[in-house]
C-alpha cells in the first residue's frame, strides 16, 4: 500500500491541495501562499509521512517528517486547522487505495491509512505543544521578572531549551553583539553535548556565518561537510552540519544572534523554518527589550529610593571623607564598576587630587597627587562641567596614564560635581570591556554628583563657620580672662582702701561708686563665659540633678559677688526631691537670671521670691520655677525681647546685662524646657514681674 501511495503521490497532493481549498472551517490566511509553494509543502510531508510508515525506526525519516511538520506550523498554529488538514488527507489516501487495489480488503485498507494519519496527528500535536512550550516560556518569563520570580538568565535559559527540543537541533545559543569590540559575548546557551559559558566571548573573524547575518540584517544558513573534519563546539570554532543564524534587530542595529546547530538533519533549514526562527526571534527580541525596559524601571525605582537614603545620610555628615565614601558606596549600588575615582580640585592652585578609590589600582590612583587641573579627561570634563560615556579611555586623546597603572581598553563613565561657582570635582566609573555604560547610568551618576555637590558645599560652610566660631571662642575667652586679670586685683585694692580708717571721705565715696562698677564687669564676663559655652558643641549626656541644690548654690554664689548691694531671697519649695536631667550648666541658669535682674535694678535693695510646682503640659511632668521681683517693671511687649539677644531691643534690662537673661534661657531651651516673663499680679506690670522657668521632671 505504501509502494501504492508513493506512486500515485503527484494525484494524491492534486486532490489534498483541492479538497483543502474547498474545506470549511479553514483561515484565509493559509491561502495566502503561492498554489505552487503549497503544493510542493505538501509533497514533501508526504512523502517523509510515507518514509517514516514504512520504517518507524528510520531517524532520518523521523526529522524529514518534524521538517514537514514544521513547515506546517509557519503556515498554520491552529490545532484544529492541522487536523482538518490530515483527515482530509486521510480520505483522499482511502479513495486512491481503494482505486488502484481493488481486491485490497476496505477495512484493512483503512486500518493502514489510520494508522499513518493518526501517527502523524501524534507528532503534530506532540511538536505544536513543543512550540506553544517555547510561546509560553516567552509570556511566563515577562510575567515572572515582574514579579521578581524569574531571573533573565532563567527565562533565557529555559527558552533556550525549548527551542532547541523544538527544532530537535544538537546546539542553540544566544549571542549579545558588540559593535566595538567585534565580539560576541554568550547570553545564554543549551546543547546535547558541550555547551558554551556564559559571558564567553567568540570573535567575529572565527563566526562568519553570524558575521556574515550582522552584515546582511537578515537570518543566514549554511550547509557544512563535517565528514572530512573533527566537529568542535569551543569558543571561536563552533561548526556544525547545518547552521542557521538570526539576528535580533532593534532600532535597525544588529543587538544579538540566535544560532541553531545541528549534525543529524536530512536537509538544510528549510526557508518554513528559517521563517519560524525569524518569527521566534522577534518575540524574543521584543521581551529582551520589555525585560531591560523594567530593568531600567526598577533600577530608576531604585536608584530614587537609595537616593533617598543617600541624601539623608549625607545631611548628617560634615566630614568630606565620609561623605566620598557613601557616594561611593551607595552608587556602587546601582552603577557596578570594577574601578572607582573621586577627585577634588583646587582652582587657586590649578590641581587635582583623588580623594577615594577603589579596585585593582586604587593605591596607585591615590598616590597620584597635586596633577594639573585641565589634565586628563577627569580635567576636561572639570572644565567643560559636562558627563561623558569614554567608550575607549586608550584610543582617547585627552586621556592621560596614571603612574604605576598598565595601559588598558576601558570603558569610563565621568561626571563633574558642579558646585555654586566652581566645579568641586569628577568622578570616574571604570569597567573592562565587553560591560559599558548606558544613558541610564549616566541620568543616576549625574543625580548622585548633584547630591554629593551639595553635601560638599554645606561641609565646607559647616567647617568655615566651625572656624569663625572657634575663632570668636578664642577670641572671648582671652578677651574675658585678661578683663578678669585686671578687675580681680582692682576689687582686692578697693576692699584694702575701705579698711583704712584715716581714709578721705571724698576717697571713700569714690570707692563705693566705683566697686559696683568693677563688679558689673566682673559679673558680664562670667555671663559672657557662659553665653559662649552654649555656643559650642551640642550638649553631651544629661544626668539627673538636684533642682533645689542649683538653686541654693546660685543664690549662695550672687550673695558672695554682689556684695555692694542688697539681696534678699525667700524660697518655698516643695518637701519632695526636685530632680531634673540637666548638666554643669544648672547652677548658671540661675546664677545669670540673678545677678542679670538684681544688677539692672535701680533699687538700692533687690528681693527675689522663689517658689516651685509640678505642672503637666501635653503628657509631660515639668518643674515649674518662679522667680517673683516685686517692683520690677517690665511692659507686655518688652516680656519676650528682654530674654533675647537683639541689636534693636531697647529696655530697662538692656545694656550688657541682657546677656545674662538671654544665657539663662538658652540654658533652659538646652534642657528641652520654657522660659517666660509675666505679671505679679496679672494685668498690671508695674507691680513686679514673674521669670517662669519649666525643666523635664525626671520621674
């Protein structure tokens, strides 16, 4: 029967390709191939149908017949439109047997025919879930690397495979082209026997089948006598009986190849086939590009996040070396390179100097000091404050060696940090080749010279305001110790004349009016003193204090300094300890606020009433002192001026003995606490005033 349908193959492929026409339920799509061309397909998967019927162990028929069934698939995917195809290839079969052996039984000749159509349904059914396998690798992958499931690698891999159980080829790799270098790195490989690595390199001078497909823009096969030669799958000799190479198109640039090899097939790729590959690459051309589409999405998202972190990081230092190496840090997050440079520039001097580095040279990149400021491409993007991508650092003119460095090929990336006036300094991102940098790594190193741009500037201020401010410490604390050096002994030689007895009483007038004096300065230098102690530094750690013990102390130490005037103090306070978290600086809250208030009162006598309660203020306990002066004047709108340090504040409590006031509440606001000013009696000033102090209570 098989010698039978062979014979009468041109009239069998004459009715197949008719009833085809006819049937229903068929796509116009697969009438848009040529009668001829259709014709011819259909020969050929029949006659590979009938080798494989008659030998089910012939591998050569076998993938004559996948050949055939490929070919199929180019034209139609539809399951339902395959299996309208064999059953009318089954009948026309029927009516040719039953025609040309009449005395053949009908029922074992359609037993036979059944047996072949139904094996060919098998495998066609068998390869098109092979290749909806490859379709649906294609979809889960975008799915899973938006998820984060998947990585590229994984998907690349797995689609890999697929392909390769598709086409039942030996070898099936993809290859990233590289313009510059003339290479092809591997992507991704599967083979039946020794497969390439990953990130190997091949040369396109050993691949000319996929030079030969980068030059034409177009898939390319080729047909190779292996017989006479030792088949080698290394890198830079792949050879196979049969080739075919596709290149992935973007923008109209070669991006990479997809290679198929195989040893085994009985023919060369078919143009169905070639098609097919052309059609699968493609698709894989448009995830490659959805895939680094999202890459570039999650890294922008990630890039905004770690920026995030960086400029808070960045807010909290003031030292310049920390903050390069948190920029250097937190960018190697997002822009891996395999060298790091940071340099700063001095334009008084014309130099340059690294400040950090990393990778293999990083010592030789920091011993290289004080170089000129326009050398290198570090110099010239300092002068011209524009990022730059250096595709070849050694072919590049402006390129300078670093001493104790081997000249190499890099790639570099180089981004100036432009400050207010000048540019502060570059950085330089360097990979080795095939790696390179994008626009998109450019766009975050750009961000990230921005924010290190600021940080150094705000550092820099920091550190010319620190040194103005240790400057004037220096200055008031010489200042105040050589006033002091001349009012101590000054006092001392008041007290010895106002013992004298046969002393002159114009003398001694002149003495009392004068002492006061010496102790007003005396008095302004200590609160000077202690206005500068809380300019420096921020406060240590506080340590519960005696509340009522500072009180007692400061009253102690204003009745031993002011002994020209008058000083009564009358305190009540609660029997229950007075702990608040406060420092050394306790005592001279209170000694100031004193000495401030009874020096600027004109009363020969001054009195103070202290008192002290518990208040509750927003869920917070506080010690609440009161200083009542009776008799001291002060008007609503001068309650919250005395207690500030102003050029333009004018009032009975002005002059230098402000200072002391102004220190008492800074002391206060150390402490986290309230210093106000009301009324004796509420609603007439000029019966006295109140100096309200609130301290944290310490439970």
């Amino acid at each position: 029967m098989i010698e039978t349908l062979r014979s009468n193959i041109g009239t069998i492929v004459e009715q197949w390709a008719l009833a085809t026409s006819r049937a229903m339920y068929m796509r116009g799509s697969e009438f848009e191939i040529p009668e001829q061309e259709r014709v011819d397909s259909m020969r050929k998967y029949l006659q590979a149908l009938l080798a494989r019927a008659q030998d089910a162990g012939d591998k050569l028929a076998l993938e004559s017949l996948k050949t055939a069934i490929r070919s199929e698939h180019s034209r139609s995917m539809s399951l339902s439109s395959l299996v309208k195809r064999q059953s009318l290839l089954r009948d026309v079969m029927y009516d040719v047997l039953i025609k040309e052996m009449p005395v053949m039984p009908k029922t074992a000749v359609k037993l036979a025919v059944d047996a072949i159509i139904d094996r060919s349904i098998e495998g066609t059914v068998a390869m098109l879930e092979e290749y909806a396998e490859l379709q649906s690798s294609l979809s889960r992958w975008m799915l899973s690397s938006t998820l984060g499931e998947v990585s590229v690698d994984q998907s690349l891999a797995r689609f890999c495979r697929s392909l390769m159980d598709y086409y039942d080829a030996e070898f099936v790799a993809l290859l990233k082209h590289d313009s510059e270098s003339k290479k092809l790195t591997v992507q991704s490989c599967s083979s039946k026997g020794i497969a390439l690595a990953k990130d190997a390199s091949v040369q396109m001078k050993a691949f000319p089948l996929a030079a030969q497909a980068i030059a034409e823009k177009k898939p390319v096969s080729a047909e190779e006598d292996t017989s006479k030669t030792k088949k080698s799958k290394v890198v830079g000799r792949i050879s196979f009986a049969y080739s075919l190479a596709v290149p992935l198109l973007k923008d109209d640039k070669v991006e990479s190849i997809l290679f198929i090899g195989d040893d085994f097939r009985p023919e060369p790729y078919t143009p169905d086939e070639i098609g097919l590959a052309e059609d699968l690459s493609k698709q894989l051309s448009r995830m490659l590009d959805n895939a680094e589409l999202f890459e570039r999405l999650s890294i922008r998202s990630k890039a905004q996040r770690v920026l995030i972190d960086t400029a808070a990081q960045l807010q909290q230092e003031i030292e310049s070396d920390e903050i390069y190496r948190i920029v250097a840090m937190r960018l190697a997050e997002l822009i891996p390179s395999d060298e790091f440079a940071f340099y700063v520039y001095d334009w008084e001097r014309r130099v340059g100097n690294p400040v950090f580095a990393t990778g293999p040279y990083a010592s030789e990149t920091m011993a290289d000091r004080d170089f000129p400021a326009d050398m290198g491409i570090a110099g010239y993007v300092a002068r011209t404050r524009k990022a730059e991508i250096i595709l070849d650092t050694e072919a590049d003119p402006r390129g300078e060696t670093i001493p104790g460095t081997p000249r190499m090929r890099t790639r570099m990336l180089a981004v100036p940090l432009v400050g207010k006036k000048d540019v502060i300094g570059v950085i330089e991102l360097v990979r080795f080749p095939p790696e390179t940098f994008g626009q998109e790594d450019l766009e975050i190193a750009t961000l990230f010279a921005n924010h290190a741009s600021v940080a150094l500037e705000n550092a820099k201020l920091l550190s010319e305001v620190i040194s103005v401010r240790d400057q004037l410490e220096l200055s008031i604390d010489l200042l105040t110790h050589d006033i002091a050096n001349y009012t101590t002994p000054m006092i001392a030689y008041f007290t010895e004349f106002r013992k004298r007895k046969d002393l002159d009483p114009a003398v001694a007038a002149a003495v009392d009016r004068t002492r006061p004096q010496i102790e007003g300065i005396m008095r302004l230098v200590d609160m000077v003193r202690t206005t500068t102690k809380l300019m420096g530094a921020a406060p240590g750690t506080f340590k519960p204090m005696d509340l009522r013990k500072a009180i007692d102390d400061a009253v102690n130490e204003v009745r031993g300094q002011l002994t020209t005037k008058e000083i009564d103090f009358e305190m009540f306070f609660p029997g229950n300890p007075m702990t608040v978290l406060a420092d050394d600086l306790l005592k001279e809250l209170f000694t100031n606020l004193f000495c401030s208030a009874a020096m600027s009162d004109r009363l020969e006598e001054t009195k103070f009433v202290v008192t002290a309660e518990t208040k509750k203020d927003k869920k917070v306990e506080y010690w609440w002192v009161k200083v009542a002066q009776p008799g001291r004047a002060i008007p609503d709108n001068m309650k919250d001026e005395v207690l500030k340090l102003r050029r333009a504040t004018k009032s009975e409590l002005g002059g230098g003995f402000r200072i002391g006031l102004a220190a008492a509440r800074g002391i206060v606001s150390r402490y986290a606490g309230g210093m106000w000013i009301s009324d004796l009696q509420p609603g007439e000033f000029t019966k006295g005033c109140i100096f309200n102090i609130c301290l944290p209570k310490v439970r």
